[in-house]
C-alpha cells in the first residue's frame, strides 16, 4: 500500500448541503471512499442559501472568522465554516465558504425563481476559486494535491501557478482536474477576464480565451497539471473526436497523454433496495415481487392504474439536449401508442418543460411530468420503474444506470462514453440492457421497442437482465484506489 495523500477536493456542489447533478453525489462519496484507503481528503464549497446548521451540524472555525479578499475592485469579506460528512466507517472533513454577497441566495448556478443563471456567476466562482488557495496557509495544512471540479474550481491551477509561484508555502503543490461536464465551460465576456486579477497575457486562445470569450474550463484545462474524466472511453472520446470536445478539442488534443479515465462510484450506503428508507418496499435481487409493489404505489402516487404486463419506463435527467432530450420529444407522440407508462423527472429548457407538460395534458392515464429537482422521487422511480432510458447525446459518465442496476431497472441508452463502459447488450450472454448506436430518433424508438417486446414476451430472460444488473458492484472502492494512483503520478509529476 503506498503512503496517503493530502488532497483537498474543491467543489462547487456536496451532497447533504447542495445538489443539483451527480457532481454533489460524487463529492459526498468519493472522498470518504479514498480517507478510508489511508488519505486525507478534506472537502471545500460554497455555502448557499440559510443552511441549517444545527441539523447539519455546521460549526465556527475561530482563526477563519472575517477574513477579507480582493474580487475585481471590491473587498469581499466571509467565514469559513466547518462539519463532517459521514458514511458507513467512512467521514470527511468539510469546508463550507459563507459570504453574503455571493451566496446568500438558495440557488446554486441558478436563481430558484427565475430559472436563470445568475448574472454575476463570474464573480461567485472567481471568488471561491482565490478564497480556497488563500486560506491554506492559515489552515496550515498542506495538500499534496489541490483536486478541482468542473469550471466552477478551474482557475485555481492558473492562480495556483501563477499567483503562488515564488510563495515557498506552496510549492509542490499539484492539481488535478475533473472534468464531469464538459458541455458546461463557464463562459462570460471577455471583459469578465480583468475581475480575476491574473495576468492579461494568458488572455489567448490556447489559454483562457475561447472564441473571444473569457472560458473558465479551458483555462483550467490549459494550467491543470492533469486532467481526469469520470469513464475511460469519455476520455478517449474527447481527445480524438470533434464531435465530443464540445468545442475544446483543440487543446485537449494537445493535452492528450495528461488526460485519462476513471469511472465513477456510487454509494450503495445511500442506493441500496435493500436499506433505503424512501423507498415502500425494500427489496432484494430474490424478492423481484416487492419491485413490482413500489411500481404499484409509485403509479398510485400520481393517480395512475396499474396492470402488471405493463411496462413503466423512467427518465430522470437534465432536460436539455445533450441528454437526449431533443430525440425523446421527437418519438414521444408515437412511443404512447404503445401498451407503456413513463415518468420524467427533471428541469432544463423552458421548451422542454412546456412540450411535455402539454403532453401529460394528452395522455393522463400513461405519462406522469414532474418538472422539479427531487432526489426523494428519484428514489422511487428508480424502485418502480422497469426500464431506464438514457438516450444522451454525450454522456461523461452517468450515475443514472448504476442506481438502476441497483434497483433492478433495465437501461436503455446510447452507446457513448460511461453509458458504454457500464452496459452490456442484451443479445450478449451476461446482457444487462438495451443500446443503440446512432443519434437518431428511429433508433431510439426501435430499440424501445425492442426492451418492451422482451419484458412482455420473454420475462425469464427479462429478470435474469435484472438479477445480472442487481449483481454488479460499482461502489467507490476500486475508483477510489484508481484516483490514488493518479494524485501519485500528478506528485511525480
């Protein structure tokens, strides 16, 4: 076993104190997963919102009460918090940024009201990114490696070698960057740029400018000493393959041998049939039976009549287009024709959210819309459901069929990224779902068909895909060790 790392994991979302993806499930898991291998992973975000603190137990740290930094020309005063996550035999510790000027609101990225990005988004995370690197001296705990996530923590590798180059404090200090969404890049005017106090000369297109554009992500991409994504061919696909470096292409192509793939975890802890409490019936891969009650009550909730042979297909996701939003709306009309019921779940584009509340206005008795964020729906759905459908356009990694799998729903996907490193078709011996190649709605809906067609005319073949998904194990512990063999070559680096 080789010695720990010191890794202080940045990130802008943390499951119990926010969440809007699966980045918050991931940075409540993954830490905890590698403190349990020997590291120390400390954890820091913003704080958003009146949290409860008593619940949360969220405390004081005395020496880093009122402490001040420069944003642009403004001095912008916060505290930092602290608390614990904790898991079965597992726990991290957790920073928590509070400031009133940037996350007082509840909204993480967005404004809970108007649905729309904040406008001075820039400035929230700018913010953030100088405050983490600022308060390590304080802490007087070093890191060996700074782990960011996303575009909401990349600019801290270019202050980190910029800004702290000749501060003995931090050197050797290395930073990997996680990219979970590379569609998401943080892009804000190029006047944006002056607020972050870095150097004009790294305003270029092979840095921190894209398309006369001041881009967050690329930046971090440019100055990270390795970059990670969250499934091996995800890794592949956006450093060979136009179509997926979602504009980025470029210089990931030029950062190629520094980019690897390691794919999530979830945390059977919180997904598990077997102990979760948000579910009416828990259940186990011998008792298929107890499924079909939570599917019963799941139709009940929502006033919907239930007849066995019928099949409900799930859809939890961002409503956008790169999940595959655009293809389902185009073959939802001729998908109801068939003997199905469907529940979707998410938020996303206005267009989308009218479209479909439309359509359950058309078929009340088979399609049940819940236009909102809500993880305890997610878990009955993920009990009730039969099928999964997760027809992504790009898919980084997905943790939406690994809770399937779980809870014994069959996915039914696109072969792309994390979908592809996790599912096996179902024409193969140990087939645990469905998938199609194309991007096209014909392809969607054939191979809808298709699932449908094998649960209602081959059910031994049917929950023997159910048993092999239940059967699987992706819990954090074989990721985890991955992750440490990165932060030693990012030290090596």
């Amino acid at each position: 076993m080789s010695k720990g790392y010191n890794v202080l994991f940045v990130t802008s979302e943390v499951f119990p104190y926010s969440k809007t993806s699966g980045l918050a499930d991931i940075s409540n898991s993954l830490p905890r997963a590698l403190n349990s291998l020997g590291n120390v992973v400390r954890i820091i975000s913003p704080k958003y919102g009146s949290q409860d603190e008593r619940k949360l137990q969220i405390h004081e740290i005395k020496r880093l009460k009122e402490l001040a930094i420069e944003v642009g020309d403004r001095r912008c005063k916060f505290n930092i918090k602290s608390s614990f996550i904790y898991g079965r035999n597992t726990k991290a510790q957790m920073y928590l940024l509070e400031n009133n000027d940037f996350f007082k609101n509840k909204g993480i990225y967005q404004n809970p009201r108007t649905k729309k990005d904040f406008s001075n988004n820039d400035e929230r995370f700018i913010f953030f990114n100088k405050v983490v690197l600022e308060i390590l001296e304080i802490l007087q705990w070093k890191p060996d490696v700074i782990h960011c996530n996303d575009w909401q923590t990349a600019l801290i590798p270019a202050y980190l070698k910029i800004h702290y180059k000749d501060n003995p404090y931090y050197k050797n200090i290395k930073t990997l960057l996680t990219i979970h969404n590379l569609d998401s890049q943080g892009v804000f005017p190029k006047s944006s740029f002056s607020k972050t106090g870095l150097p004009k000369s790294i305003l270029t297109a092979d840095k921190a400018l894209h398309k006369d554009k001041f881009n967050f992500l690329k930046t971090g991409i440019a100055f990270a000493d390795k970059i990670n994504t969250v499934s091996e061919k995800y890794a592949e696909e956006i450093s060979h393959d136009k179509d997926y470096g979602c504009g980025l292409e470029n210089i990931l192509a030029k950062r190629k041998k520094d980019i690897s793939g390691i794919l999530n975890g979830i945390d059977y802890s919180i997904w598990n049939p077997n102990i979760d409490k948000i579910i009416p019936y828990r259940y186990t891969y011998q008792e298929i039976p107890l499924k079909y009650e939570n599917k019963r009550e799941l139709l009940s909730m929502f006033n919907i009549g239930y007849k066995e042979d019928t099949p409900l297909i799930g859809l939890i996701t961002r409503l956008v287009d790169i999940k595959g939003t655009d293809l389902l709306i185009k073959i939802l009309p001729e998908l109801l024709k068939e003997d199905i019921k469907m529940i979707i779940l998410g938020i996303g584009e206005e267009k989308y959210h009218r479209y479909l509340l439309e359509a359950r206005k058309k078929y009340p008795e088979k399609l049940i819309v819940e236009i909102e964020f809500n993880e305890q729906l997610a878990h009955c759905i993920q009990a009730g459901c039969d099928m999964m459908l997760i027809p992504s356009r790009q898919e980084p990694c997905s943790l939406i069929q690994m809770y399937a799998y779980a809870y014994g729903t069959v996915p039914v996907v696109r072969n792309t990224g994390g979908l592809a490193d996790t599912i096996v078709d179902y024409r193969k011996t140990n087939g645990n779902g469905f998938m199609f190649n194309n991007y096209e709605p014909g392809e969607l809906l054939k191979t809808i068909k298709t699932a449908i067609s094998v649960y209602k005319n081959n059910r031994p073949k049917w929950n023997n895909m159910i048993r092999t998904g239940m059967s699987l194990d992706f819990s954090w512990k074989v990721s985890a060790r991955k992750y440490m063999n990165l932060y030693k070559s990012v030290s090596h680096h």
